[in-house]
C-alpha cells in the first residue's frame, strides 16, 4: 500500500440528518467517485449497533478496494477486519493500540503541535491528522489549528500529514505548501448536492496541492 495515496481523500462519515440507507448510499458513491480511504466516526452508537453498522460500511469499502478506519475503537477495527484506526488524546496510548493490532494496521493520530505530533510518530502512528483548520458543521468537538502550525507539523515529522476540519473545495488552494498528503472531509462531501460531482471536483483541487504521486 502506498500510504500518501491512500490518504489523499479521505472521507471521515458523518450519518446526522440521514437515515441508514441513504447514509450507507452516499459513502458508496463516495468511494465509486472517487474517495481513497473512508473514516467510519460514530460518537454515539452502542458497541453493537457501531459494529453492525461498521460491517455494512466494509463491504462497500471492499467492493471498491478502498482502506477502511474505524474512529477510536480498536475492538471495532479487530471485529470487522478493518485496515485502522485512527485515534486521539482521550483514546488509548498508541503503544498500546499499536500492540493490540498488530504491525499491519494503519494508526491515525490527531495533533495539535508539533511536539504531539513528533511524540505520535515515535510512539508508532502511521499518519497525523491536523486540525481543525477552518471552523466545522460536525457535532464533533474541534479546536482551531492554524495553516502556520500545519505547514511546522509537516516540516518536522517523517511520516505523512492530512489537513481536517471544514475543509471545502475553495479552501484547498490555500493549503498549497504546507507538505500534507491529503485532506479529511465530512460535510464537503457527506451533504453535497451531487457526491459524483464533488468528488472529481476535490481531487482536482488536491492535485495541484499535494505531492504523493
């Protein structure tokens, strides 16, 4: 797996406002169109109900041959089979992920400064997501990240970074520069009026931005 690609667009879920089928319809024409990798984030799902979903969200992840990562639990990853996790401050110490899954699983952290990051990438994380670099509609909690800090995140961390939060097809342009792999978005794509179109449309943007070709 050539991980920069994988993390080119990377479409984290958001299922506020749809009911299951029409939730489970946009995602698969978000990976028909053209998404790299799918983040199934749930914040409020029993254990058995984030699996059953977490199941049905695979199978179309692996009808079109695209990683899948579960948001913060690890048992959710290992009970669906899926390729990650991505986790943050309050979830379990990456060592500890890390030895859970094993060698072969993708470990997402989220970071803030460069120190966290740094101390991620030592610990064993895959990838760092940063952010939230513009304001978000998500329920989701965020805190704002400066396009400065990302750029100094880039800078000083050997493995790959992808920019999250609110990001919209017009702001990409602005984050030309900053050394990431990709982008993380929600509601850009998860509320589009037209997901077949939107998506082409943020790869275009990302090509001229990003560098892991």
């Amino acid at each position: 797996m050539n991980l920069k690609k994988t993390l080119k667009l990377y479409l984290v879920t958001d299922r506020q406002g749809l009911c299951d089928e029409d939730f489970l319809n946009r995602v698969g024409l978000a990976c028909k169109s053209g998404v790299t990798l799918v983040q199934l984030r749930e914040k409020e799902l029993s254990s058995r109900d984030y699996f059953n979903l977490a199941v049905k969200v695979k199978l179309i992840t692996d009808k079109y041959d695209i990683s899948l990562i579960i948001d913060d639990r690890v048992d959710i990853c290992l009970a669906v089979g899926a390729d990650g996790v991505h986790v943050g401050d309050s979830d379990l110490p990456i060592n500890v992920v890390r030895k859970l899954l094993g060698p072969n699983k993708i470990i997402g952290v989220s970071a803030k400064s460069v120190q966290s990051a740094q101390e991620a990438a030592k610990q064993g994380a895959d990838y760092i997501g940063v952010g939230a670099i513009y304001p978000t509609q998500t329920k989701v909690v965020t805190q704002h990240t400066s396009i400065k800090t990302l750029r100094e995140i880039s800078q000083n961390v050997s493995i790959p970074v992808i920019a999250i939060g609110g990001i919209k097809e017009a702001k990409i342009r602005h984050l030309a520069e900053t050394g990431i792999v990709g982008v993380a978005v929600v509601s850009e794509i998860m509320q589009a009026i037209n997901i077949a179109q939107k998506v082409p449309n943020l790869l275009k943007e990302l090509h001229k931005v990003v560098t892991n070709e």
